[in-house]
C-alpha cells in the first residue's frame, strides 16, 4: 500500500515541563512552560499534524495525558551527562515504553549507556539542537566529534533557534558521511561508535514552551501509521520542514509563560487581561481581534501578533502621551520603551547563539560566509541637502551595478523603490535652530530588525536612526562604517554660540567614530580637524567625489537665462548655490555684493535664512530659491563668476558643479571646499574678506584672467569622474568589489 506523507513536530513542552528555564524564572518560581497537553494535541492537528508526541524535559507526565489517543506516541528530551567532558546534552527520545522512561532516568549521567540501551532496545532518538551548548556546557570540536559517534539522527531546525544555524548544522553533519569517517573518529578519540547507518538523518521540532507555535517546525516522512513513521526515523527515511524562523517565536514562547505566570499570581485588570488573552492565544474574542487590527494598522498573523504588538507600542503610548499627559501614559510610554529592550535582548541573545556556533564549525573547515550585503543609512533622503543627493546617487549606482547595497532611510514615504527602504517614523520634531530639517525617530525594534539581514553598516548621518543602527550593528557583529558629512558641532557654534555645547557634541562624535570600523571624511581638512580631536587616524579614509560632467558642462550657457528669472543683469553674474542658511556665511556674500553695486549677485537655494537675507541684502543681490537638474545647470553656466564663502564645509560638492561650467571660483580656505582648488591656477582661495574683494576684483577686472581660470577649473573637474569615484567608495564601504 502507497504510504502518504505524515507530519510530526518533534520537539515541543507541555505544563510538565515545570522547572524554570533561566536565572531569573528560577528566581521568581516561573515554569518553562504553562502549556496544557491537550489543547496542544488539538493544535497540532488543526495545524495538519498526522501525528502527536510532546517532549518534556525529563518527563513523560504531559505525553501521557494524551497517550490515550490513538496517533499519539511517547516522547521525552532528557538531559544526559557525556561523564568524562562534564558536558551536558539534550537527547530526543520517541516511541517507548513507560518502563523504558524509568531506566533511561537512571541512565542519564552516562550517556554511553544511554545510548547503548536506546540500540540495544531499537528505540527511535535524536541529538537535540547539536550546536547550542545546554546549561553550562561549552561546546567544542572535540565534544561534535562524539556526537557523530553517538547520534544517528540531529535536530537541525529547531523553532526556538537562530535561522542561520540549521544549514550549518547540516553541512557538519553531512561532512561525517561514510563509515571510514566514523571509524577515524572512534580511533582518534578511542571510543566506541555507537551508529547503525553511515549517514546522519535529520528530525525537526519547534521547540515550543507557550502553546503558540506548536506544528510550525516539523519532520516529515512516509507513513500511515505512527509505528510506520517511527521506523523511517529508526531508517534515516525523513525531511524537515518549517514555516520562517526568527526571534518572534522566541517572544511567542518566553511572553506566553511570563503572562500566564502574571495572570495566575498578580491581579490584572479585566481590561488588560482581556487584551493578552487574545495576543497570546487564550481566547479568540472577536471584539478584541476587531481592537487589534485598529492597533496594527490592519489585519495580522496570530502567531505574530505579540512581536507586531511590541513593535508599535512607542507609536501607540508616545500619541496617548502626547494627547493626554499624564504619570499613568507617561508610565505606559515607559513600559513600551522596556518592552523594545526585551524585543532587543532576544535578538542579542540569537545573534549571540549564532556567534557561538560560528567558533565551533570554524575548526570543521565548513564554509559559512554570508553573502555580503551593505545597509547605507541616512536619516536624510527626501529633503535637498548634500547627504540626501550623496544617498541617492549611491542608491541608483548599486542599482544599476547589481551592488548587494539599499539606502534605509526613515520618514512616512512607502514607495516601492529598488534599494530603498523607508522605515515609519514613531515620533518627528524640530531642532530650535534648524525648523524646516525634521528629525525622525524609527522604532529601535524596526531598525534591529532590518539590520539583521545585513553584513555591513554604514552610517550617512548621526541621527537617531544612524545611531539606532549604529547600536544594533555593534549588537549583530556587523562591519561598521561612518561617514563624516555635515561638521555638526561648528553649525551648533553657529546657532547658538555656545562653545561647551560644541565641544560636548565633538565628544559624541569623536565616540561615534572610534566605535566604527572606518572612517569618510570628504576632505584633508577634516581628517587633520578629526584627529586632532581624538580620532584613530588609521580608520579614516578620504572619499573625493566627482562631479557629473554631463550634466553640468559650460556648454548650457543661455546669455537671456537670468532675464526669463525675473532678474535684470548688470555687469557679471556673481552666483551662490547652496543651502540659505546661517552657517554658509552667507553676510559675507551680502557685504561682497555692497562692495560691486555694478555687478549682479544671485543666490540660488533656499533655507530657514532667506528672511534675514531678504530684510538685509543690497539691490543687487537676488534669491531664486531652489534650482534642480538642467535648471540648474543652466543656472550655473550663465553665470561669470562662482562665489562661495561658507566655512563650514565639509567637501563642497558645488565648487566642483560650478567648475565643471567652466567658472572661476573664490571660496573659502577654511574648512574642504578648497581643497578642489588650487589658489591662482583653478580658482581663488580667500581667508578674509579683504581676500574676497581682491580676488573677486581681479576676476571682474581681467577677462582673460576668468577665461583663463575657468578653463582650467573645467579640466580638473573633467578628471574627477563622478561615476568612477562612487564606485570607488562603495568599493571601500564593503570591503570587497561586489560588481558583477
């Protein structure tokens, strides 16, 4: 007779499981487990189990509450001792006898004899979850090696575990096929092997504590009787499978016992109670099913709905805070902020487990690389700044590279674009100084989250979410990475002319900087600026960008373009782009175009300064606000002579639009935008504003002087290829070229 395909969850605990799983349960006299046997027997066959077992620890008193029923078999996980190691390991046992279970109690401080009656006696065993060290045991290659000798049948998923480690777990035991691998290991250990086949099969369970996840990881095989299926795992005839793993099972399972810890020793309100009743699966009210999908913004999986919950608390308590203060919502906000940290510590502790097999299946030689893949972060994209056109180029050059790169960003725009990530904002404000820049707040949850899929981090900018990841990245063990883009420190001088509050905010940065593996800074001026400042001057690197010269070239010069802006020209156009605001040192521009009334000045850009401008500039001097694309470009090349003053500068991205139009510059010797340029050769470089007014002056003076300048200004721009030196930083960001 055909069999068909049967589906057991191995590995799962019931209320017998009744001593604490930790320290800190053991010091409240928590249970690993609350979970009724037949509730979960029902589960599993709603969730299209062909047959039942439960596995406590060391116990049969919960299987044996449903062994009445006709597709149940026994199962137990006993903790046994390897006596010479001191080690301990747990063993999955399926399809005994109770008088089986007797002896094999007093078996467990030999695993050994354990074993050796298991065979003696054909019952079905598997070595539970093989590269997590149980209790106090450290594993070690010595300690895997018995474990081949001993174990015909591993656990490689388990529910409750990292989702890297089962293909890990496989490769090792695949590596131990064949009898003469076996027999070498028996030698070089002098124990006795203790297989009945050459090969190791492979069981599946989910591991579950709280009732919620039952029947989500399971092992499949042939059969049409549950004495069928105890043979083909006898026989090494079995497959794994499992629904996706991650840290919400944990969350499930550790949330589920806590709650029911609190629900039967603490008094609870009606209201709450009835709220974790139906997040943790002990109840199906339809009221409350209707209160969740208004709290998570639509409809949701069960068995994820305790993670979704965490995940928009802050949102939830921080908007009742807001509209009601109060110490009762502040309470709840600061309870929802725990309830992250908890989130947080599960994924730690995952991230830890996977670090601790990662050591052991090194001295195997198994290969576990992880596909490289960048997380570029910037709390920047949608607003108009340098950082924000840095991101995008990045993002649209891995993008049409086939560069494992996306852009996360955080904000209220879900787009659906290749190599961009949004994540949702759970609070926005403003900074005093700096109104019309919003700073956004994701949820720590959401940017651990995300970041778990990646190998390496870089961090565009220091806000809230560029620290989050930051943190997060040093939690995962990922290679980090920061970019220093915007002097923050000398803008907070600026606006508030406090210098302890720059200094205060040097310290943060120098910290942030120290904490990462690599360092971009965009000139020579600011790697000088960051070690002087306690930097480690081996990690920074300096990243030179190009300039697209397609773009902007003098070739788009319009002699009518000022004329169609409203603007009547007279003499040369003396242009400013860039962000209007107080830290470009813009009155230096409005004094120099007081000092040429003959001559037309134009600031192209916009920014929380225009009104003071406006109130302060000279006839002369006229604001266009934002330009963008050819516009600009035409902007640039209809002018005679590029003006920029700003101090602050960390790169200067302009001056180097404005040399590829072919213009003579004068900017700033303070701070990196003159580092593009060579004082007298390519272009002016002024320390006063004395130094301003004659070298502007000569350029107004002397035609051939600004043809001759601008012309060389061009050739230097020509060579800093836009395309090529991107490229070359994300090159840097990863580590390796990843082109295909």
């Amino acid at each position: 007779m055909r069999r068909s395909l049967a589906k057991v969850d191995m590995h799962l605990h019931s209320r017998a499981s009744n001593m604490p799983g930790g320290w800190l349960s053991a010091l409240l006299g928590c249970p690993e487990s609350y979970a009724d046997p037949l509730r979960i027997y029902h589960l599993l066959k709603e969730r299209g189990m062909s047959f039942v077992t439960i596995t406590d620890h060391n116990t049969i008193e919960g299987v044996l509450e449903i062994a009445h029923m006709k597709d149940v078999f026994l199962g137990c996980e006993y903790t046994v001792m390897f006596p010479e190691e001191k080690a301990k390991v747990h063993v999955l046992v399926y399809g005994f006898e109770e008088n089986d279970h007797h002896e094999l109690m007093k078996l467990r401080e030999n695993i050994y004899e354990f074993v050796r009656y298991l065979k003696a006696k054909n019952i079905p065993h598997a070595l539970a979850h093989p590269l997590y060290g149980v209790q106090d045991t450290k594993l070690n290659k010595r300690l895997v090696e018995k474990f081949v000798l001993l174990f015909d049948n591993w656990e490689v998923i388990n529910g409750t575990r990292s989702p890297a480690i089962p293909q890990w777990e496989i490769e090792l035991a695949e590596r131990f096929s064949g009898w003469d691998k076996i027999y070498a290991l028996a030698e070089k250990h002098g124990v006795e092997p203790l297989r009945n086949r050459d090969f190791i099969a492979f069981v599946a369970g989910s591991d579950d504590h709280g009732g919620m996840d039952v029947g989500r990881t399971y092992t499949e095989a042939e059969a049409n009787s549950k004495e069928d299926f105890l043979k083909a795992l006898l026989e090494g005839r079995t497959q794994v499978r499992t629904e996706p793993l991650g840290e919400e099972r944990l969350i499930n399972m550790t949330g589920k016992v806590t709650y029911t810890f609190v629900k039967r020793n603490y008094s609870l309100s009606e209201e709450v109670k009835n709220l974790l009743d139906y997040v943790f699966m002990d109840s199906n009210d339809p009221i409350m099913a209707l209160l969740m999908r208004h709290l998570v913004k639509g409809s949701f999986q069960r068995h994820r709905l305790p993670a979704e919950l965490i995940r928009r608390l802050p949102f939830l308590t921080l908007d009742n805070l807001l509209k009601n203060p109060s110490s009762a919502t502040l309470g709840n906000f600061v309870l929802a902020l725990l309830s992250q940290i908890y989130y947080l510590s599960i994924i730690y502790l995952q991230r830890k487990e996977e670090r601790r097999a990662l050591d052991v299946i090194k001295g195997f030689g198994v290969p576990v690389t992880r596909e490289v893949k960048l997380a570029y972060v910037t709390d920047t994209y949608e607003e108009i700044n340098g950082v924000a056109r840095t991101a995008a180029l990045v993002r649209q050059i891995a993008q049409e590279e086939n560069i494992p790169l996306d852009v996360i960003t955080v904000g209220d725009n879900h787009r659906k674009d290749p190599k961009l990530v949004t994540l949702q904002e759970f609070y926005r404000f403003s900074l005093p100084y700096y109104r019309d820049f919003p700073i956004r707040v994701p949820a720590p949850v959401d940017v651990f989250r995300k970041l778990k899929d990646y190998t390496h981090l870089h961090v565009a900018t220091p806000g809230p979410l560029g620290v989050l990841a930051l943190v997060a990245a040093k939690v995962l063990g990922m290679r980090t990475s920061f970019a220093f883009h915007t002097d923050i420190p000398a803008y907070a001088r600026i606006y508030t002319g406090d210098p302890q509050l720059e200094e205060f905010l040097w310290s943060l940065m120098v910290y942030m900087c120290n904490a990462c593996d690599r360092i971009f800074v965009p000139s020579k001026y600011y790697r000088d600026l960051l070690v002087s400042k306690g930097v480690e001057e081996a990690k920074i690197r300096i990243f030179e960008r190009g300039v697209d010269t397609e773009l902007f070239s003098p070739y788009k010069r319009q002699e009518n373009f000022w004329q169609k802006l409203g603007i009547k020209v007279h003499g040369k156009v003396i242009l400013y782009v860039g962000r209007v605001s107080k830290e470009k040192n813009l009155d230096t521009f409005v004094e120099v175009a007081k000092t040429f009334p003959q001559h037309t000045f134009v600031v192209v850009g916009d920014g929380p300064y225009r009104q003071q401008l406006e109130e302060n500039k000279p006839q002369n001097l006229h604001l266009v606000g934002y330009l963008v694309g050819e516009d600009l470009a035409t902007a640039y090349a209809s002018a005679d002579i590029f003006l920029f003053p700003s101090e602050t500068e960390t790169y200067g991205q302009v001056v180097l639009e404005a040399m590829a139009s072919g213009l003579p510059v004068v900017v700033s010797g303070r701070g990196g935008a003159g580092e593009r340029v060579t004082d007298g050769l390519n272009g002016f470089v002024a320390f006063s504003f004395q130094d301003y007014i004659q070298k502007l002056e000569m350029l107004l003076k002397d035609h051939q002087l600004r043809e001759r300048i601008g012309n060389r200004a061009y050739q230097h721009a020509l060579s800093m290829n836009l395309r090529e030196t991107y490229l070359k930083y994300i090159d840097n960001l990863l580590g390796v070229y990843v082109r295909s």
